[in-house]
C-alpha cells in the first residue's frame, strides 16, 4: 500500500507519516498543498491512498479532490479528507465530490485505522 500525504503543516505530514507506518502504510510522497501533490503525483503515477487536508494555500484540498477525481487515471486511489473542517455540510461536500473517507482533526490511530478499514484496507 503507497500513500501520499498533503497538508501545509510539516509537522502534521510527519505525524500522518509516523501513524501510517505503524498500520503498514508506506508513505512514498509528501506535499504542502495541493499543486505540489498533482505534481508528486505526476512523478509517482497513481497511488493507493492519499490523505488531504482541506485547508492549505495555492490549491486547497477540496480542489485538489476534484482535480484528481476529473482524471480516469486516479479512479482506483482512495482519497481520505483529513481536516478541520468539521461542519456537515463540508463533509457532505467532500465525499459527494469523490472523497472516499473524512477524518476531522485532531484524530487517533484508531480513527485512522477504522477509516481504512472500511475502504478495504486491513492494518
């Protein structure tokens, strides 16, 4: 399983990093916002998960869902919201624009694995 992890704060890359090693998930890229992820993206070619923060600056991560859900060739990657945006309203956005999963910060390694879990992905 090869994720890649976009959020503008470093330190909650490394924190998404470290938990989802510990559930056996190889992060292979990492990105500040969402224009640089289209562009690790365009290195790595598709992956099988990526986690993204909503709220970051040159492209946010709900943009950046529906750029990437406009392209066939991500159809199979698993995109999971991980944010602050907590209203319903925002969720329901998401997850009707292509996001497979929604995980409102701060969260647990528990929370992270549930959610994986009901894409399918056993830790």
């Amino acid at each position: 399983m090869k994720a890649l992890v976009v959020d503008d704060s470093k330190a909650i890359r490394s924190i998404l990093r470290k938990t989802l090693k510990e559930v056996g998930v190889e992060v292979i890229a990492e990105a500040a916002h969402g224009v640089e992820a289209l562009s690790r993206l365009r290195e790595t070619g598709p992956l099988d998960l990526t986690l993204v923060d909503w709220n970051m600056p040159e492209m946010n991560g709900f943009d950046f869902l529906c750029t990437v859900r406009r392209d066939r060739a991500y159809d199979a990657m698993r995109v999971v919201m991980v944010t602050t945006e907590t209203e319903t309203a925002q969720m329901g956005r998401a997850l009707e624009a292509g996001a497979n999963e929604y995980i409102m910060k701060p969260f647990t390694t528990d929370v992270l694995r549930e959610k994986l879990a009901l894409l399918g992905i056993e830790c």
